[in-house]
C-alpha cells in the first residue's frame, strides 16, 4: 500500500493552489522589472539604457521603445558571441556555466544558447510546478512516489572553452537534486550512454526492476523505445512491465498524431499532459484536465511579449519587422496567432523564439502553439499554419480510418505551376489521390488564405506516402536521434530536395 503518496500528493496540492491562481498580468509586470534590475549594469543594459527604462511610469511600453526585436542570429552575433569568449557581464550578470545545443528546425549550425544558474533554478521550478499540477488529474495518490522515466538528450556533457555543453534536456537531467535520484530513471548512468540504441537497450533491460509511474519525452523516441522494451521483455502491454504507469508528459511535437499508435502499447488508461521546454527556457505546461491547453509560467524568470503574426510583420526567413506592434499579456485577445517573444534570466532580450502561438483561455494564460514564423506555408500566399495542417491530418485520419504519424510539406514548382507536395508517414491502402483530394478539402474548409491560393497560384496537391520507419531514419541521418527537435513540418527548397532524394533512396 502506497503510504507516502497521499501525503505527497496533498503536499503538491497546496502547493499548485498557492501559484495556480496569480494575476498573470501583474507576475509578468515584476518580471519584467527584476530582470531590468539585475541586468542594468550587463553591457547590454547600459547600451539599452535598461536605468532610465526602470524609471518610466509604463514600463512596459518603455522597454519596447528601448530595445530592438532579436533573433538568434542576431543575439548570438553582437551580445553572446562575447559571452561565449568568456567575457562576464554581457547581455546577463556574470558568466554562466551552461551551453544549450539546439540543433532546431532552423539554420544548418546548432544555436548554442547561454543557460544561467538563474535559468536552472526557473526550470526546476516550473518542473515543480508541473508535478504539482498533477494533483489537479484523476490520479492515484500512489503515482506521486513512483518512479519516473525521462527519455530525452544524453547527460554526458561536453566541456569546452570553461563552459559545459548540451541540449537542455540534458542539462535539465544532469542537474536533478540528489533527494530525487531515487525517483529518477533511468538514472544518471544509462542517461550520460551517448548512443541513443545502446541507452535504450540498457533501458529496456533495467526495466522490469523499475516502478514507472510517469514517462515524460518527445513522443516518436518515447514510442520507440517503448517498443524496444516490450520486444525485450516478451510482453503484448508496456503496462505488463510498469502496472502503475498512468502519466505521460510529452512535448517537442503535438501529440495527437501518435494518440492511436501510442494506445495500442497500453492496457490502462494514460492521462497525457503537454509541456513547452525549449533551450530558452522553459514556457508553458498543462495545468488542468479540462483543457489540453498549455498556461504560460508568467513567474518563471521569462518576459513575454506578443506580436501579431501578419504578413507585414514578419519577413520570409522568419524574422521580426523592426518597429512591428507588440501587445503584453493585458492586451491579448483570444484565438488570434502571435509570435512569441521572450526576454530571460539567460540574457535573452525581446527575443522571437520562432514560434507562434494563441490563446486559448486569457485570463488563465493558457496557449496552444500554433505553428513556426518560418515554418507557415505561405510561398503563394496559402499562409498554411502547422496548426491547420494537423487539425486537417486528424480528419484525414479519422475519415480512412488510418493512423499517420509524421508528415513534411513544401511548394514545389512542377512544369511551370505551383503544387503543395505532402510525405506521409502512414501505412494505409488508401490511394495518393485519395488522400490528396480529401486533404485539399479539408484544408480549403479550414483555412480562407488557402481557398483563395488554391483558386489562383496553387495548381494542386499531392501526397507521397512513406513507410514510418524513414522519419526515423531521417532523424537518425541528420544526427538527431533521442534530441529536442523533430522533422520539419514545412521544408524549404534546398531541404525538400534533400528529403526527396533521402525518400527516393530509403
């Protein structure tokens, strides 16, 4: 009989109920003030003027007016290229002792994103707090002294130049505190095995001496390692292996794509919670059942600000216009698609994460992301979010009875026309044309742009259909495997090239 469970879980109840509940708009305001604070003596502060900003009556629209928009790109190359020569004081206090490789869905170079002590200490918070949101699910109380299972990058850190570099979820895991090892799988040892295969067959062999109760990780790696597991062990359930196994907390991708797949592993219900962790920090997570929907750590050493994504603000490699419109969190409006921007207690200032986003509950802060600034197909003017791409695969799913996984789309320019040409991961006997006819359906009902393009510059649609495995494969050739990042939903020219040819010969 679980003993310490119910204590705990009462514990993380009382917990969530004091920071559940805030004034969003006022946790954003002192979080912006302190981070002006601490950083007025940085290099960056004293170029940005961030003293005279602290003095303003509107603080906000002062911080505005005194710091331009950044990218990555932009960041790196005039503030944290000195930080990473080891310079102190340049866009944060001191030097910090992380590096976040982010090899992402933008660029052919990994970002490297300087990760403050002050940065560590946000993230092991909004970890708690998304523990503690736990308690707001129809759990049993014996889930909060089982064990839990993190498939994400490998803790075996590199060192370079003074700094200890790697993705964040690596970073995140080589920095548990000792009092949680016990709970943690699969322990720092497996976890630091560089080669995704071998940790996992370490896992899979590990397995049946562990209590899972929780698995957190990006959903096509936690999928496949599940597999492996259940191959290893002989058995039809993962539950045969982890009886007490009941959450699941994904991110890196929308999960409902593998919803189908992901049931047929398991013999008892999982309760599926969704989280936003990126190398900058980490964002948002689910705090309630009713909704699917992420709320925004507006107290988590993150500033946000919102810009609406139109096509005038937003240049074609996915950059921000200077001067664009930004709102705050007292002025956003429900169901309306911005671009996040995020200054940080890492030395991020006003800072496009390259995400786009809406809310979905204002008052609650609750976000769905939506899609990619560069990533919205929006060559001829369709401006096809990622969002509608997947709501249409879910119809398309549901309507042929089918499951399809992955998928990645570009324009194409064929004889002279334009086309939009889809690669789905799925295994159906449904004919390409099929599939293609009803997909331009659905995403003409969907999506007015879209409607209008394909009655003008967008000659067609058409679908390739792949076996699964090769996204795998693809991840597994652009060194990728067990990371934070997946296939790109929308491709470029050169890239798409790269994957047709990748596709051709698999």
């Amino acid at each position: 009989m679980a003993l310490l469970g119910p204590i705990i879980k009462t514990a993380l109840h009382i917990h969530d109920s004091i920071t559940s509940g805030s004034n969003h708009v006022e946790l954003q305001r002192e979080a912006l003030k302190s981070l002006l604070k601490k950083a007025k003596k940085t290099s960056f502060g004293l170029y940005y003027g961030f003293e005279d900003v602290l003095k303003e009556g509107d603080l906000e629209q002062a911080f505005a007016e005194a710091v331009p928009f950044f990218d990555y790109h932009k960041m790196d190359e005039q503030w944290w290229s000195r930080t990473k020569e080891g310079k102190p004081n340049i866009s944060w206090p001191g030097t910090p002792r992380f590096l976040a490789r982010s090899s992402g869905t933008t660029g052919k170079k990994p970002k490297i994103i300087p990760v403050s002590d002050e940065m560590i200490s946000a993230i092991k918070a909004a970890g708690t707090r998304q523990v503690s949101a736990l308690t707001n699910f129809d759990l049993p109380a014996g889930i909060f002294e089982s064990e839990v299972l993190a498939l994400g990058s490998s803790t075996d850190l590199t060192e370079e130049n003074g700094f200890v570099i790697g993705e964040i979820s690596g970073i995140s895991a080589s920095q548990i505190p000792e009092f949680l090892e016990s709970f943690y799988r699969p322990g720092k040892k497996i976890s630091s095995i560089d080669d995704w295969d071998e940790r996992v067959q370490k896992i899979a062999e590990e397995a049946k001496n562990w209590d899972i109760g929780m698995l957190s990780g990006i959903p096509s790696w936690l999928e496949l390692m599940l597999k492996n597991v259940m191959h290893y062990n002989n058995v039809d359930s993962i539950h045969d292996i982890w009886p007490n196994l009941c959450v699941y907390t994904s991110g890196g991708v929308a999960f409902e794509p593998y919803r189908s797949s992901f049931e047929k592993l398991f013999s008892k219900p999982v309760q599926i919670v969704d989280t936003y962790l990126a190398s900058e920090g980490f964002i948002a997570c689910q705090q309630r059942p009713e909704t699917d929907a992420m709320q925004l750590i507006t107290d988590g050493g993150i500033y946000f600000e919102f810009v609406p994504f139109q096509e005038e603000y937003v240049k074609q490699d996915g950059s921000i216009v200077a001067n664009s419109p930004v709102v705050t969190m007292a002025d956003v409006e429900p169901d309306v698609d911005y671009v996040l921007i995020i200054s940080t207690v890492s030395g991020a200032w006003r800072y496009s994460t390259g995400d786009t986003i809406k809310f979905i509950n204002v008052e609650k802060a609750e976000i769905k992301i939506t899609g990619r600034t560069k990533f919205f197909l929006n060559v001829i003017g369709s401006q096809l979010s990622v969002l509608k791409m997947e709501t249409a695969l879910l119809e398309l799913q549901s309507n042929f009875d089918t499951i399809i996984k992955e998928f990645t789309v570009s324009a194409k320019k064929i004889d002279g026309d334009f086309y939009h040409v889809w690669y789905l991961a799925t295994e159906t006997n449904t004919t390409e044309k099929q599939l293609a006819e009803v997909l331009d359906k659905l995403l003409q009902e969907a999506n007015k742009n879209y409607k209008v393009a394909r009655s003008k510059a967008l000659k067609g649609v058409l679908v390739n259909k792949v076996h699964p495995e090769i996204f795998t494969k693809w991840n597994n050739h652009n060194n990728k495997k067990g990371g934070q990042v997946k296939t790109e939903k929308v491709m470029d020219e050169e890239k798409f090239k790269k994957w047709e040819d990748f596709a051709t010969n698999f």
